[in-house]
C-alpha cells in the first residue's frame, strides 16, 4: 500500500506546476495588490463622478436657471463673451398599466397621428414565401398576429412640449409620467 501512496504522490507532483521562487512570488504579490489597489480607485472614480452629474445637474437645471429667472433675464453674456441661457425640455414616457387610456387620451385630444401601429408575423426563414402569400390572408390561414401601439419617445417628448406650450394642456399624471425640466447652455 505504501508503493500506492508513493506513485501518487510522485504522480500529483508531476501534474502539479513548480512553485515560483520568492522574487517571483513578490512579482505576483505585487501585481495582485495593483489590482486591487486599481480597482479600488475605480470605484471612488466612479461614486466621484456620481457626485459630479448631481452637482452639474443641480447648477444646469435649478440653480443658474432660478437665478436667471430671478434677475429678470433669459440669456446673458459673461465678461469673458460666452452667452448663457436655459431652455425647458421635456421627458416622461406612458405609464404601461394605462397605455390604452394614454391612447384613447391622445386620440382625444387631436394627436393620434403620433400613435405608430406595428403588426409582428411570426415565422420561420423556410416559411418566408409563404408569408408574402399570407399577407394577403393572414387571419383566415390561423396565423397569430401580434399588434403592437406605441409613440417613439423622441415623438412623445415633441408631443409634451406641444401640449404644454402651446395648448397649454398638461396630460394626465395618472396615464403619463412627465418631467418637465431646465438645462443651461453655454456658448
């Protein structure tokens, strides 16, 4: 039994890789220690960077805009010759759980020309021939058919701005998550 346990122990110290000396050792130590050293800097890179957009975001959007509004101007030129003003933008998107009521609403309301239909077929590539044929036919060959409504978000941020401003028409917060919001510029 002791020849078994030699032969593998011979043998699992062939398979088994030689160890670095200890300056290769002190290498690799220390490019682990790199590692870590570099990912921990990332890190506080990245929680700095957070902070930063806030920051960028707070002075853009509420700060010099508030200050503009206060001092009676909607743009002005720095001593150095930039100009600064700010414009209002519009974000939001429509809350899924009331999408056929944010359509019938914009319907409603003389927009449906935003609203994009979109018909999805699903099939197989063999099947492509037989697909153009079905266009023809689609529900009275059994094919599933999927519609699909939808406003492209660039659309319904146009959509927004339109409402707000010019009809002074402010969708509903039950159908809509809007965002009405200020960026400075600076040129």
């Amino acid at each position: 039994m002791a020849e078994n346990i030699d032969d593998v122990l011979g043998l699992a110290a062939q398979a088994a890789p030689e160890l670095p000396d200890n300056e290769e050792m002190k290498e690799l130590g220390k490019a682990v220690e790199d590692l870590i050293s570099l990912r921990d800097r990332i890190e506080r890179g990245e929680e700095l960077l957070k902070q930063l957009k806030k920051d960028e975001t707070r002075l853009s959007g509420e700060t010099i805009p508030s200050m503009m509004d206060e001092l009676g101007f909607s743009s002005i030129k720095t001593p150095d010759g930039r100009e600064v003003s700010y414009s209002t933008f519009y974000s939001g998107k429509i809350l899924p759980e009331h999408e056929d009521e944010a359509f019938d609403w914009i319907e409603e309301n003389g927009h449906g020309g935003v609203i994009k239909g979109q018909m999805i077929l699903d099939y197989r590539r063999p099947q492509r021939d037989d697909v153009l044929e079905l266009m023809k036919a689609l529900r009275e060959n059994g094919w599933d058919l999927n519609i699909k409504l939808g406003v492209h978000h660039s659309t319904l941020r146009a959509l927004f701005k339109e409402l707000v401003e010019d009809e002074g028409v402010q969708p509903p917060p039950d159908l809509f998550n809007l965002f009405i919001g200020r960026k400075t510029k600076i040129k």
